[in-house]
C-alpha cells in the first residue's frame, strides 16, 4: 500500500480544550513534568477517546528541555504517566551558531539518548519514533541510514523552524531519504500542503489550536479570518459561537485535515 499524508494535532497539555472531540487516530502531547515529576495533562489526558494513540514528544523549550533533563533524562516516565502509546526520541539543543566542539558534544548526546531510548521504551511498553536532529546533509543522511539499518519504520524532525527560515533544503533531504529508505516521515510543526512538495508524510502542529485561541477561523484555501458572529461549519457540523475555542478548534483541526489528506472541502455559511 502506497504511503499516505496524514495530519495530527499536538495537544497542549494544560487545556483539555486541545482534543477536538472528532475521530482521531494519533495525537502528540509535549512532555513536561511538574516539581513531583508527574506529567501535565495527566488527569484529562487519561480520559480521551478510546483508540487514540498519544505520543510523547520533547520539542520544547531549552529550559523546559534542562528541567526534564534532570527529572526524566529519556522522557519515558512522563510520557507512561500521560498513558501514550509511544514517544519520540529526546530533543538535544543542537544550532548554527554553536562551536564546532559544542556541535559534536551535542551530536554525542544526541545520538546516546536515542539509542538508549530505543533500547529501553519498548522495555515499558512504549513504541519509538526516532528524531533526527542535523545541520548537514552528511549527518542526516548518517542518522537514517542507521535508523534503516536497526529496521526501523518512521522517523521524526522537528520541521517548524526550517520552514520559518525558508530553510527547505535539509527539509527536502530529509522527506526524500526517508523514502529511499522505506522510513515514513513525520514533520513535526509543520501544517500547511507545502511541506507535502516532496512526498508524502504526516504532518502534526498546533496551527489550528492557535488560531482558535486567537479567534481564527480557518477557511479552505488556507487563509483565516475573524469570528466575528455565529457561523455554522460544515466541517463540525454545528454552529460556531465567537469565544467558545473547542468547537472553533474543532472547525480549524477538520479544515487542516482535509487540505493536508486532499479531501473536498466544504464551507462555511454565515
């Protein structure tokens, strides 16, 4: 069966108001821990949707990233206390502008904690997507020659800063190699079609929660708009109220999906 584009949300895990009450078959969830080290998100993230699979992601901030480093340094406890299904490899703070020995140390890192990660999620249940985390075309391609040697199926990269740089070159190399190599490729932070240009992929960001909070709707062609009175959705199937951010978020999650899997879409009618 031909690879598909798929779109999942990432859910803030301090607002259960970031599960859109729709079918959905996969979901991420960043990993922060509070001073006991028990997930956030815990209470609310227990109780979703029967089937949903949740993954534990690290792509946060460099403090939050230190924090977990000392409480959970692989994430693994956080993300079993959030009831996921699988977790991704950790983030290692890894940019341009580091010395040429900071950028070996962290790649050192990098490369421990995945591996380790690999070796020790399954032992609690977890499913792993590696992350890959490269400056240079040469040490990407390294990672997922290694990631096709351990017979892995999908690899992760944390897309959202390329695209906000117009940086698409690493970004191409990435999606292609992971065809080459039979590894399905999963774009975190990335949500509109483009990030599609070079294959297929599933994308996972939290455009459409963003929108919502800020009262945008988001239309078919991509673009948003204000909510400014009561508007029915097609897509949701119920009216939208201005200030009530599920159902706006709902809307907003629905439209990113269709665009991203190529479904007609509908409209909305005021």
């Amino acid at each position: 069966m031909a690879a598909r584009s798929s779109y999942s949300p990432i859910l803030e895990p301090g607002d259960p108001s970031s599960l859109p009450p729709s079918r959905l078959a996969t979901a991420y969830v960043p990993l922060r821990a509070d001073r006991r080290g028990r997930g956030v998100g815990r209470k609310w993230l227990h109780l979703r949707p029967q089937g949903l699979r949740l993954w534990g992601h690290s792509c946060v901030s460099d403090r939050t990233l230190r924090r977990l480093r000392v409480l959970d340094p692989l994430g693994l406890k956080v993300a079993a206390d959030l009831g996921a299904t699988g977790i991704l490899t950790p983030d290692v703070p890894l940019y341009g502008f580091m010395t040429p020995a900071q950028r070996e140390r962290a790649a050192d890192r990098h490369l421990h904690r995945l591996l380790r990660t690999i070796e020790l999620a399954p032992r609690q249940g977890l499913d792993v997507t590696p992350l890959v985390k490269a400056l240079e075309a040469e040490a990407l391609d390294g990672q997922l020659d290694l990631l096709d040697e351990l017979g892995l199926e999908r690899a992760a990269l944390y897309a959202r800063e390329l695209l906000l740089e117009h940086d698409a070159l690493l970004l191409r190399r990435f999606v292609r190699g992971c065809h080459a190599r039979g590894l399905h490729p999963l774009l975190l932070g990335a949500q509109s079609p483009r990030a599609l240009a070079w294959g297929p992929a599933e994308l996972a960001g939290r455009h459409a929660y963003v929108l919502a909070r800020r009262g945008l709707v988001l239309q078919a062609n991509g673009r948003r708009r204000r909510l400014e009175s009561v508007t029915y959705s097609s897509h949701a199937r119920r009216f939208l109220v201005p200030g009530h951010h599920a159902a706006l978020f709902t809307h907003n999650h629905l439209v990113a999906q269709h665009r991203i899997e190529g479904r007609t879409s509908t409209t909305l009618e005021t």
